[in-house]
C-alpha cells in the first residue's frame, strides 16, 4: 500500500512520536487510493485532511521499506489474505515513523491498522532492510530481493514470509500488551504451551519416521534367522512375515504423520497458526473500532458514523474469519487424535506379533539367541515409537482443549468491547 518510486532512503533522526497503546488506520481503494483514516494517523502522517484523502497512500512512502516488501504484501492482498510487515513511512516534514501495518482486506478495497514495533524482531528488520535498499540502490531487481527476503528469514527460522509475519504479529501483540499494561484478552499462556508443544512435535515426527524405517530391516533379519533354524513355512518364518506385513501396514500410517508439508503435524501447525493470526487481526480490528468512537473528526471532512459502519462491517468479517480458522484446526487436532489412536493400536499388534517371537525363539534354546536379540530390538523399537505416539496424542487433545479455551476468551473479548462500546455511545 505504501508502494512508489524510490527516492534516497531517510531513516535516520528523529522519529515522529506516538505512543505505544496507540492505534491508527487508513482505509483505501482497491487501487491504494486513500479514502479514510483516523485522527492519529493524520497527526503522525502530519500531512493535512486536504492532503491526504484521495491521495495515494505512497504519499507516505519512505524508501527505507524495500520494494521487495511490497511485492509481497501486494501479492498477499490482492490473493484476499491479510498481510503483515514492518514499515517505515515517511511524514510530510520529512521524518521517519516505523510501523507494523496489518492489511485487511475487504471488498473493494484495504484497511491498514498500524502500531508501534517494540519487539525482538524488529531490530532484526531494520538490518535485513538496510541490507535490501543498498542491494536496490546498486541495482538489484525486486525478485532478487523477495528471494534474500525469503532466505534470511529460512536462517532466522522461518519456512516462509506468511510464517514470518504471523510470529511478527503475534511478538508484536504481546510486547504491546505488555508495555501497556493491558492484559490480552486471549490465553496467551495457553498459546504459548500450543506453540512449544507442536515445536516438539514436529521435532518428534522426524525421529518417528527415522526409528520406524530402521525397524524396516529387523522383519527381514528376522526371516533370514528363521530359514536357516527351521524349514521352510516354520513358526517363526509365520512370526516374521506377520511383522513384515503389519510393519509396511503400519509405516504407511506414519506417513501421514511425517510425509514433508502434508504431513498431520505440519498441516496442524500451519492451521493452528493461521488460526491464531486470525484471531489477532480480528483483535486489532476491534480495539480499533472502539478507539475512532472517541476520537476527534473535526476538520477531517469524514462523517464517523460511515466509518464507524465501515469498521464493524470489517470487524464481523474478520471475527467469522477467526472462528473458522478456529474450527478448522479444532477439527484437524481431532483427526490426528484419530489417526494417533489407530497407529498405537497398530504398535500393539506388532508388540502381540513380538511376544510370539520370543516364545519361539525359546523354544530353539541357545540355537534361539539371535532371534530373542532381534526381537528385543523390535521390542525397544516399538515401546519408543509408541511413546511418540502417545506425546502427538496428547498434544492433540491439548490442542483440542486450547483452541476451545482461544474460542471463549476471543468471545469475550468481543463482548467486553462491545459493553465498553455501548457505554460510550451512552456517554456521549
């Protein structure tokens, strides 16, 4: 939205101040074309009403903001996804303001809600840009630097920009919360726990599907010992080929546990996470239609009433959009509770399938001892591949548990505004 021809980048000096609790928005065209915005972002912009309404919003544009960082808010957008970024903007009298704009789109156009950065990640920002503007200055295409965007974020951990801007929201939120004192309607705790909890697990995945693709060679160990202590179609030739079936049976279940992008733990974690940044950018959306209701619109041209209509036609979307992205991973954390439930029942009958071994092996007496080590081996293989599989259930249901206890405090939240909202109309 803040897009335009680059001039030298200006970020150095002194800042134009606003306060951390403070919110402002600007509301354009589809085309970046603004049509409305708040007291507090005409006060920070220090540009005049006349000025600013019906101008484009590269108006405020600061080239310290790489245009690689527009491309990909642009993208995210026009695709009808909300984007989030740090941004630094420029005012009318030539100083610098940071921020980290969350853009909601509607129809017909964009709503871009802005606040202060405070968190560990924004020093990390301001570098990578000042990085990115030398490499445009000195003649880098724009695609050059959506692809150093994407790999300094990979060595910071992110699997992509969406990952990014959904944690930079999320940090920004809670440095806010903190600094202002003002507790966060959701259970951050609750968050936090889901969070470190689907962390382990997709650490625990990789270990599933590397421990279960060693137990792969012990079935045929296995039948290898057997043919050469017993004839062709012996007990434990049986025993073995029961394991090699239920073994294959079993590994393709994992897979879908463990199998890349697609994988249950990975599809949770992205869903979990969208739905959290949903239920953040509705947050936002609410606090900021609380806020304009006791603003000052003297001066501005703009009738409040629209805006007010503007922001809460915004803001029901926005909450429905949080509610399924609720569901939505309420309904994923059951499935692999599900699908949790149904390996471990498969383990189980690979465990039935050992004790037959090591009866068997017993019976061959000392001539046994290979076969008893093999089947201890398949033994310790599977008690630890349960256990990860028992961890990933829990989680589940946790995850289950959680995004409920999400679920009630965004009602909440949601209620508490509207009192305070309609207390204030009353005041008035």
């Amino acid at each position: 939205m803040d897009g335009g021809a680059s001039t030298t980048p200006v970020a150095e000096g002194e800042e134009v101040p606003f306060g951390i609790e403070e919110l402002f928005y600007s509301r354009t065209d589809g085309r970046g074309v603004i049509l409305a915005g708040n007291q507090v972002f005409q006060r920070v912009s220090c540009y005049p009403w006349a000025r600013l309404i019906g101008a484009p919003h590269k108006i405020i544009r600061n080239p310290v903001t790489p245009k690689a960082v527009f491309r990909i808010l642009w993208k995210t957008i026009e695709a009808g996804e909300p984007a989030v970024a740090y941004v630094c903007n420029r005012a009318e009298d030539g100083r610098p303001y940071w921020v980290l704009a969350t853009i909601l789109p509607f129809d017909g156009g964009y709503l871009s809600i802005r606040i202060k950065p405070s968190s560990t990640l924004f020093p990390v920002v301001k570098t990578l840009y000042a990085e990115l503007c030398a490499a445009e200055l000195a003649g880098a295409s724009i695609e050059e630097g959506v692809a150093e965007i994407g790999r300094v974020l990979a060595l910071h951990g992110f699997a992509d920009y969406p990952a990014f801007m959904r944690a930079a929201l999320r940090s920004e939120y809670i440095a806010r919360a903190a600094a202002t004192r003002l507790a966060s309607p959701l259970p951050e705790e609750v968050i936090a726990a889901i969070s470190q909890g689907l962390g382990d697990a997709k650490a625990s995945q990789h270990r599933l599907r590397t421990e279960f693709e060693g137990m792969k060679i012990l079935p045929t160990n296995l039948s290898i010992l057997a043919a050469r202590l017993e004839p062709e179609g012996g007990p434990l030739g049986a025993v073995a080929g029961l394991y090699m079936s239920g073994t294959l049976e079993t590994l393709a279940q994992i897979s879908a546990f463990t199998s890349g992008e697609a994988s249950l733990c990975n599809r949770m974690s992205e869903r979990f996470d969208r739905a959290v940044f949903m239920v953040t950018c509705a947050e936002l959306q609410r606090e900021m239609g609380v806020q304009v209701g006791h603003e000052d619109w003297g001066g501005s041209g703009l009738d409040p009433a629209e805006e007010t209509r503007h922001l809460e036609a915004l803001g029901r979307r926005y909450e429905q959009a949080a509610m399924e992205a609720i569901d939505q991973a309420c309904d994923l954390a059951k499935v692999i509770e599900r699908a949790g439930a149904e390996l471990r029942r498969s383990m189980l009958s690979l465990e039935t399938v050992t004790v037959m071994g090591k009866v068997e092996g017993a019976r061959l007496g000392t001539e046994g001892d290979r076969i008893r080590t093999t089947i201890e081996s398949l033994h310790v293989l599977n008690s630890e591949i349960s256990a990860v599989l028992a961890r990933i259930g829990d989680l589940s249901a946790m995850i289950d548990r959680g995004m409920g206890e999400i679920r009630d405090g965004f009602r909440d939240g949601g209620r508490r505004r509207g009192r305070n909202r309609a207390v204030a109309v009353a005041a008035a």
